[in-house]
C-alpha cells in the first residue's frame, strides 16, 4: 500500500470516530473502498504477472486467501458420549442431518421442545406433507423481497 492509501484509510477512520454528516462519511468511505480496490487489484496483476520470476509470492498469496479448517472438534452423540475418531464424527453428522430428512423425531427435538414449556408430550410432533410444501411453492410470489433470514413471506 503506498502513502496516499493509507492516508484515505486514516481519515475514514477519523470520520467514523467524529461528528461528519452523513454524506460526507459516505463519500469518504466510497473513496476509500475504490482506492483499496484498485490497490488490490493491482498487487493482483503484478502478482500473476511475475509468477515465472517469484512463484513463492504467488503461491503464498493464494494460500492465504484459502481458508479451511483442518478438523472437526469433538461431538456428542444423542447418547451423551464423546465423538473423536474421524468416521465416527462423520456418522454423527450423516444420523443429525439424515434426521431433518425423516419423519422420525431425534431425542434431541424433543429435548428442546420439552424445554420450552410445550406440552405435547403424549402428541405426535406436527408434520408436514409433500404436498403442502408443493402447494407452498406454486403459490410462492418470487418477485417479493426476501426477509433478513433470505426466505421468502
């Protein structure tokens, strides 16, 4: 980043720590988002354009961009017992999301739902058939806005 790029990032952050209008912190944050775009842009094209010279920046610039996570912690079993191996872990996984697939009802759903105070522990949980959620759908607007959890009203 040269001098001037850091001096437009500066003064956003000086903005958004003082009493500016609005609109002015909304031009001085488009500024600086532009400016750090094209900075980025432009480290980019070097990048690739000096990867016969300098493969290790290469390399390492797109390593760091790779974000992954090596293992899964420990789970628990509807049992109450402590997952470690790697093939039990991926059993665990299949049986919770295999579970939202099925009609059977996991001891943890009900766990929760005893919980919360509702009675219905002699009651069969609700459910709900393939062709309400057919219907749902052909009568789903899709022109509507999505709500903030990005599903439709």
């Amino acid at each position: 980043m040269n001098k001037e790029l850091l001096d437009k990032l500066q003064h956003k952050k000086e903005a958004y720590r003082g009493w500016v209008a609005w609109e002015e912190y909304r031009e001085i944050v488009r500024a600086a988002r532009n400016q750090v775009r094209k900075a980025k842009a432009l480290m980019e094209l070097n990048l690739a354009r000096d990867i016969k010279g300098n493969k290790k920046s290469f390399y390492r610039y797109v390593s760091d961009k790779r974000k992954t996570r090596e293992s899964v912690d420990p789970l628990q079993k509807e049992v109450g017992n402590l997952v470690i191996q790697d093939m039990e872990k991926a059993e665990v996984l299949n049986d919770f999301f295999a579970s939202a697939f099925t009609s059977k009802c996991s001891s943890h759903t009900t766990q929760v739902t005893e919980g919360k105070g509702r009675e219905w522990e002699n009651e069969e949980p609700p459910t709900v058939g393939e062709d309400q959620v057919q219907e749902y759908l052909r009568n789903l607007k899709v022109h509507k806005t999505m709500g903030p959890d990005e599903m439709h009203p």
